[in-house]
C-alpha cells in the first residue's frame, strides 16, 4: 500500500471529486486511519466542496492557473503539473474528456492543497504524515513581512509598538504575552517596548539575543551583510551574544556591532574582542566587536540609526557598497558595481521623497562616478 502523503491527496482529491473507486474508498478509509492527521483537513475540505457555489468555468480556470504556479513556485511541484503547460501558458489546444477529467480532480487537488498551505499543513508534506506537531506549531505562529522598496509598522498585543524597515521579518507567538514575550527578527526594526517587569521581552536574532523590560532601540541583523548591529535610544537592553555566551549591557546613545564573520577572539572585554588570523605568515587582528555611540547626521543631528522610521534615508561617511546595500532595499532595485575601487568610496546623504534616479544624480556631486539603469537593475561605473 502507498501510504506517501502524496498517494493521500491523490485520493482525497478523487473522493472529492466524486471520481473515487470503491476500492480507493477502502483505501482512503484505511489510510486516514493510519494517519489519522489527515481527517481534520479532510473535513474542512468536504464542507467546502458541499458548499453550494454559482459555477464559472473562466473564474476556476483562473484560479487553477494561479494555483499552479504558486505550487510550482514553491518548488513542490516535482513536475506533477507538467502536463498541464499547455493550459496553463493559455494554449489552444484541443481538450478531450480525458484531460477534462483529470483536470477536474487536479482541481480538486489543488484547491485542497491551497487550504492546507494557508492552515500551516505545508509541514505534512515534507514529514511524510508525521505532523501532529508541526501543523500545531505552524497555526501559533504570527509572521509579518516586507519586501524591498516597503516598510510596516505593527503593534503587538502588550502594546509593544514595531516599525519593520524593508526586506525584514518578524516572527512571534499567538500566544505572545501570556507568558512570554519573545520575538525572532531577520532583518531591521525599530521597537519601542512597553515595560513590564515580570514579563521581560526578548528578541532572537542569528547572531545575538536582546533582553529588555520597557525600552527603545533598533536592531540591524540583514543575511549576507558584514554586521549586526543593536542601537539604543533610551532605557537599557542586555546583549547575549551567541557564539560567546557573553552578555553585554547597553546604556542609552549606545550602539553595539558585531562582525557576522567567524573569528577566533583573542580579548575579551567590554570594548573590543579581536580575531587573529593568519595572512602571509603574519598576525592580523581585526575587531570583532565595539561598542560606540550613536552617529548623527551633521546638517540637522537626525539619529542616523533610526532615521529609517521616519521614512528617510541617512547615511554619513559610509563607503558606497554599503550604501547600495540600503537603496537596494529602500528602492527596490538591483545594484551592481563595474568598478571595485568605487565600493570603497565614502558618502553622505539623506533621502527621503526623492526616486532613485534622483538619489544617484545627488550623489554623483560627491563622488565622480557614472551610472545606467535598466528596470529595476543599476549599474555603476568610473568616469571615462
């Protein structure tokens, strides 16, 4: 008997849709049995199925259309709907009963799959039935996103205010609150904690853990940039970083950076870790990590580190890679450098209502550099 989760669906999709043999009945009964997860979706789609609907073939084509792409998307098609291109891509061809047919409880399928995905039952799938646990852990989680070129903002339930800049994610309990109050965050937010001594809030990142009672900082934790970083306002925050298991206290203006590099401490102290590594035979140290101030743009003294929620972008003596790494998300756009010295050249700036064009039109006053755009990709090059 094929009792993959896949043969599963197959089956119910057949039942639903009315094409089932009795034996594939049996079968059904004798696997919903056995994995006994499977019966609560399984009602919910019967329900909707029953439910009486007005008919429109051009509406479920489309939504099939939509459907399938998003599995194929997912990467979880595995070529199932492959031959069903032709539909799909809007072609002509001819369909014969046969195809009808089969389309009906791939419908059927993929209707049934789309609900699961939204209940949190993606984790059925790639257990292979063993998803008691994941489906329960997936339906109490609240996740909140941005992508490149947008920010939100959001408040929690104890009232904890958050502003998500670009590209960023957030991730907290439904049951956040009763007992805990823990977030885990990709990216860049700005918080602004309401105080609750009992009830300390915490904050996951890769690179470090936050603890704080009532407080308002910012932290920076973007994949694949050279550093994390944890920038207070007011109040006090405990830093524990990971792969030390040492903690640090941060008092207000205070900000700390990390290097996402690995490197081999060789001091330890509140202002300064170094690595040591080897380069042509010769000790090279490098910070790990400091602990500064602050920085504020010189013309009106904004706090460069949370400008971002009032919705400019600052930046001061920052070198031009890591200033495309900010537009990038800030605008949404692809930039890449035809000249590696240009990376290195220093900038300062503040955007806030100007497009991008605008943005690197100002800052070629600055720095002699030329530059092409083309959809939503940019290309920097040195003066001829």
């Amino acid at each position: 008997m094929d009792n993959t989760p896949e043969h599963i669906w197959l089956l119910i999709a057949r039942k639903l849709s009315g094409e089932a043999t009795t034996e594939e009945l049996q079968e059904l009964e004798q696997q919903l049995r056995q994995h006994p997860d499977a019966g609560y979706p399984k009602e919910v789609f019967h329900d909707l199925w029953q439910s009486p609907v007005q008919q429109d073939r051009q509406y479920s084509e489309t939504r099939y259309k939509e459907l399938v792409q998003q599995i194929k998307s997912m990467g979880i098609d595995e070529g199932r709907f492959t031959q069903d291109d032709h539909f799909i891509n809007n072609s002509q061809e001819e369909e014969t009963p046969v195809k009808s047919s089969k389309r009906r409880w791939i419908v059927a399928l993929v209707s049934a799959a789309a609900v699961f995905l939204i209940a949190g039952g993606i984790y059925f799938l790639q257990s292979g039935g063993n998803s008691s646990a994941g489906i329960a852990e997936a339906q109490l989680k609240n996740q909140i996103s941005t992508k490149n070129g947008s920010k939100t903002s959001l408040v929690l339930p104890d009232g904890t205010k958050v502003w998500l800049n670009a590209g960023s994610e957030l991730v907290y309990d439904k049951n956040y609150g009763n007992k805990l109050r823990e977030v885990s965050l990709v990216g860049e937010a700005y918080f602004d904690v309401v105080k609750n001594p009992e009830r300390p809030f915490l904050i996951h990142t890769r690179k470090m853990d936050i603890k704080v009672l009532g407080t308002a900082f910012n932290v920076k934790c973007y994949p694949g940039e050279k550093t994390t970083e944890t920038s207070l306002v007011r109040g006090s925050i405990e830093v524990t970083l990971k792969d030390r298991q040492e903690k640090i206290m941060l008092k207000p203006n205070e900000k700390l950076v990390i290097n996402n590099n690995d490197y081999i401490p060789v001091k330890e102290n509140r202002k300064q870790a170094q690595e040591v590594s080897k380069t042509a035979g010769t000790l090279v140290e490098k910070p790990i990590i400091s602990l500064s101030h602050l920085t504020f743009y010189p013309a009106d003294s904004t706090v460069i580190e949370t400008a971002w929620v009032q919705n400019r972008l600052v930046f001061s003596g920052e070198n031009f890679e890591e200033v495309a790494l900010k537009m990038e998300r800030w605008y949404n756009v692809r930039i890449k450098f035809n000249n590696e010295k240009l990376k290195d050249e220093p900038l300062t700036g503040n955007f806030e209502k100007e497009t991008v064009g605008e943005a690197f039109r100002a800052l070629q006053l600055a720095c002699p550099f030329s530059f092409t755009m083309k959809n939503d990709e940019i290309t920097i090059s040195k003066n001829k």
